[in-house]
C-alpha cells in the first residue's frame, strides 16, 4: 500500500501566520472517489429499478420456468440459467489443465528464459482479443469442426445422454471450448503468480531431501499454491459466465432444455445480447430481471475469488 | 520450518535404487507433457492471427477507411462511419472516465489512503472490474436510452466509460504507489504543500504508468461489443449527432458475421484486422515503455 498519508497540515509558520486554504483539489479527488461508490449503487439501483415490474408479475417462478415466449409474456430462465452454468463449467475444465500447465510452465526453467516470456506474451494477447473477433474466428473454425467431429461422437456414443440427440455446430460445446480460450490468461496469470510466491526455501528442502523436480512441484509446490490456484479457477468462472459476444454468435441460442453438449442453449449475458435491442414493455422488464440475476450472480463468484485470493497471498507472506 | 511440513512423508519412495528410473521417466515425461500443453495454445493463437490476417488484409485500402457499408448484395465501400464511430464513443468515454479515475487514484493513494472511503472506492472498483461488460450495456440502456428515448452514441461512450473506469482508477493507483515515498517526503520538507507535491512530483513521475493504463484500457474498450450493441446499435450512414444510433467496428464484426454476402463477411474479418492490429500495438507499446521503475 502507498503508506502514510500526506495531509498532516504544518501547524503554524516562524514568519508570517499559516492560513490553511480550502484544499479544491482535495475536494475534487474526493468527489470523484465518491462517485465512483455512488456509481455501483447507481448501477445496482437503475437495473433493480427497471426489473422491478418483471420481479413483482413473475417474482421466484422466473427463476424456475422453463418457457421464454415473449409474444405470450412468459418469460422463465432456468434453461437459460443451466445453459450458463454448463458453458462455464465445461470451459474450466477445458481451460485448468492448459492453464495450469502453462503457469507451472512459466514458473518453471525447462526452456529458457527468452521462450517462457514468448509464451507469457502469446497467453497476454489471448487476453487482449476483442471477444467478437473470437466469435468471429468461432463460426469459421470451431463451429465446423465441431459440426464434423460432434456428428461422428454422436453416432458412435449416441447413448450416452450428452452426446445424444442430432449434432450441431453451434452448440454448447463450441462456445465452451471458445470459452476456455478466452479464460485461460485469468488461470495463468493468477496460478503463476502464487507458484512464483511460493518461497523458494520449500523447493530447496524438498530437492534436499532428495526429490525429483515433479515430486517437488506436485508434492509440494502445488499444494502451497493450491489456494491461488483455487482462486484463479473462480475469477474465471466468473468471467466466463459474464462473457457475452463469443457465446452469442456460438451457443445458438435455444431456450430448450437438453442433456447434450452438442446441442444449442444459451446464456444469460447472451440472451440479452440477443434479445435487447428489440424488446419492447414487459420483456425489457424481463430482460432487466435476467441482468439482476447475472450480476448477482457474477458479484457473488467474483467477491469469493478476491476473498480466497487475498487469504492466498496472507498465508504465502506467513511463509517467508 | 521444519522439515515434516515442507515434503509429505507418504510422497518420495523410501528405497531410491529400484524405483529411480521411474521416478526419471515420470519426471521427463510430466515435464514433456507441461511443455506440449503451452505451446498447444500456441495454435489457436496462432490460428487467430492467421485468419484475421489472411481474411482481413486483401479488403485493406483506402476505399475501406473512406466509404459506407455497402448495401447487401453489393461488392464495394468500406466502414469507415464504424471507424468514425468508435472513436467518437471511446472519446466520450475517455472524456467521462479518465478524470475520474485519475482524481479518484490520487485521493485514494495520496489524501486519504487508510480512509473508509479509500477501502470502499478500492473494493468497488474491484467489483465493477468483475462485472460482465454487457451489464454496462444493459445499465447505459436503463439509464440513457430509456430516458432519452433514442438508441445514441452518448449512450455507448456512457456504457464504455463505466467498462474502463475501475481499470483506470487501479492502474492510476498501482503507478501513484510506484513513486517512492522519499520524493514526497522531500518535496514537504521544502515547504510544498500537499496540492504542489502531486501536481510537481507525483504525477510527472507516475505520469508514463498512468498513460500506459489507460491506453491499455482504451484499447480494450474500442473491441468490447457488449456495452454498445444496443445502446448505440448500428447505422450505415454518417454520424450526424450524438443522439442518434451510431454504428462501430464491434458492432459491424458482430452484425456481418453472420450475413449471407461474402463481401460483409470478409468487411468483418477487416474490422477485426484494425482492431487486433490496434489491440496488439497498444500492447507492444506498454511492454516497450512501461518498465517499472522503482522496483
């Protein structure tokens, strides 16, 4: 933190009396800190504000119906909300065992230095890519990729219930593998950051004691950095599940309910993508109400992810 | 700290001599899987660039950034109103967020920094960081186009600001906390007061840091789609004012993606060129200039 505070006023002058003048620009600085509390109560406020109507006609059912007919003024989530659930869910588990792997990667020196900050670049542009750009380069690469081999996967494991049904291209699964792309520089970045915390007299003692490079880093490095790395995969659940553009252009969007990835769904951030523009009385309301749910929902995963995160980095400093 | 909590009894084998050469393949093995899985991600990436360069470069001249979109069918024209369009709502976010955020750093890093309102402004800027970018969208559209009645350039530079503010604000702090604590205690023992210490050496010293945040930040803002997709929604002619639909690079990626012409589909692919080009030299850019200083 920046440290001590700089306002203390000297309390008196040997020449001429001090006068403390109003400090503007201390009152502007204050201003805009407040501002800036006052704009998420804004925020949080106005979307409330707007749903109110939805949530007092539709209040908890909204949650649990599975219809999303806007010319018949039935408006229920829970496909959509699954839909959102499954897409980030499979995306974690696509994007851990890459993002891992490329953080203990840069963490470790198994190539050297000039190719490790190759990769960190490569991971940072991942990051840096507008999200239509990956919805663009979705439809062109992934959806036919998916459409081919997911046609195959669903004749030969058919029976099994998440690859039965007819294959499509844009589905479920081709906006999680999108996804995965797109959240794997929130798993590096944070995952290396708590395995090069770890002090670096833990991986001295276990060489010591005679172990492999591997035994160290699974024995005892992971583990020391398992709560940062636990933290990552939250704060990109969360972002996952905020993501908007890649998954409207990819997921299809289709309010049926179904068992198999390779079919469409939907989610929350790109329903309203979808339907915003065009909605008109009670379905912006209803629009709004699904935005509630969203922000709360993502406020809930991202406030858990700092806070795990922020006992992480106590627990490395009690290490030292 | 001893040693029982460093390595797991159970985890190293106790006789070395029969079990060493597993113990080496698995460790040459584990580490050629670790190397094979990073540059697996080489190939999207790679597969990205390739495309966008491959797809988005032979529709590049300056027809391009001069003309309209064409009409459906048609095979020539540029986006050049979306280029006029984004940068007008970037600016407006920039003119709304910028001094906002730079104000608010300074009051939380250099007035007050154990304040309860520094604690709140941190922990709010960290939440608004961590909500989805469309909520901007759906907020700007609540506050903005409902009241005014009309989808409007305001409304998505409105939208955009609320996406850049907390980036802003953060960096702004990170760079304010990077000029060492000696300068202005220097700077108070020769009598400045607490106005002239930010202004004369605070800010000169984080000034490179705070830049490279917000144009990082800028850079972002220009591809996010989300905030203005139905805010500032989309138009095929020229912006006239600021209340009235306005059409972006984003927006123009999102809308002809999934057209049946190939010539709009290819104007996408373009738009996605200019704006990974603007993305990735910004990139470039911060890693070249920004190299902390004090650390």
């Amino acid at each position: 933190m920046g440290g001590k505070s700089i306002t203390t006023e000297p309390k008196g002058s040997l020449t001429r009396e001090y006068r403390p003048r109003p400090d503007l620009f201390r009152a502007a600085c204050w201003l805009a800190s407040t501002l800036t509390v006052a704009l998420l109560v804004f925020i949080l406020g106005e979307i409330l504000y707007k749903a109110w109507p939805a949530i007092h006609q539709f209040g908890f059912g909204f949650l649990s119906g599975i219809q999303w007919s806007p010319n018949r003024g039935v408006f229920g989530v829970l496909p959509v909300l699954i839909g959102t659930a499954a897409s980030s869910l499979l995306a974690l588990l696509f994007a851990l065992p890459l993002g891992l792997s490329i953080a203990i990667f840069l963490s470790e020196n198994f190539l050297p230095q000039p190719i490790r900050q190759l990769i960190r670049f490569v991971v940072e542009m991942l990051a840096a890519i507008p999200s239509v750009v990956y919805g663009l380069w979705g439809i062109f690469v992934v959806v036919p990729l998916v459409q081919q081999y997911g046609a195959v996967i669903a004749e030969k494991f058919g029976f099994i219930a998440i690859f039965s049904g007819p294959a499509y291209g844009n589905s479920l699964l081709t906006a999680s593998l999108v996804l995965a792309l797109m959240v794997l520089p929130t798993i590096t970045a944070i995952s290396r950051n708590s395995l090069v915390a770890v002090p670096p007299t833990l991986r001295e003692g276990s060489y010591a004691l005679g172990a492999t490079r591997w035994e160290t880093i699974l024995g005892v490095i992971l583990p020391t950095a398992a709560p940062g790395i636990v933290a990552s995969t939250i704060l990109a659940f969360g972002r996952a599940m905020g993501e908007t553009m890649a998954v409207a252009m990819l997921i299809g969007n289709s309010q049926r309910l179904s068992w198999s990835l390779l079919a469409p769904s939907n989610t929350l951030s790109a329903l309203l993508a979808n339907q915003f523009a065009e909605a008109e009385g009670i379905q912006v309301s209803a629009l709004m109400y699904a935005a509630v749910v969203l922000v709360i929902m993502s406020l809930c995963v991202n406030v858990t992810g700092e806070a795990v995160l922020r006992r992480t980095q106590r627990s490395v400093v009690g290490l030292k | 700290m001893s040693c029982r909590t460093a390595a797991p009894q159970n985890f190293f084998t106790q006789d070395g001599t029969k079990t060493s050469v597993l113990r080496l393949f698995r460790n040459r093995f584990l580490t050629g899987l670790c190397i094979a899985l990073s540059l697996l991600t080489l190939v999207p990436l790679f597969s990205i660039i390739m495309l966008v360069v491959k797809n988005g470069f032979p529709l590049v001249s300056v027809a391009l950034f001069t003309q309209l979109p064409p009409p459906p069918g048609l095979e020539e024209g540029g986006f050049a109103n979306a280029i006029v369009g984004t940068f007008i709502m970037v600016g407006i976010a920039i003119v709304l967020a910028v001094p906002l955020g730079i104000l608010g750093a300074i009051y939380i890093n250099e007035y007050a920094p154990t304040s309860r309102l520094s604690a709140a402004v941190r922990f709010v800027a960290k939440l608004l960081t961590g909500i989805p970018s469309i909520i901007c969208g759906v907020f700007a559209f609540a506050a903005v186009v409902m009241t005014m009645g009309c989808f409007s350039a305001f409304a998505g530079g409105v939208a955009l600001s609320i996406l850049i503010l907390p980036t802003i604000l953060l960096t702004a702090e990170q760079a304010l906390m990077g000029v060492p604590y000696a300068y202005r205690e220097a700077s108070f023992g020769l009598g400045a007061t607490p106005f002239q210490t930010i202004f004369r050496i605070v800010l000169p010293d984080a000034l490179p840091a705070i830049m490279t945040g917000v144009m990082l930040s800028v850079a972002r803002a220009a591809g996010e789609t989300a905030p203005v997709l139905f805010t500032a929604l989309f138009s095929a002619n020229w912006i006239q004012s600021l209340t009235e639909p306005t059409a972006s690079l984003s927006v123009l990626i999102y809308n002809f993606a999934a057209l049946p012409f190939d010539y709009h589909v290819k104007m996408a692919w373009s738009a996605s060129l200019v704006l990974v080009a603007l993305v990735t030299l910004t990139n470039i850019l911060a890693q070249i200039f920004f190299a902390p200083k004090h650390r």
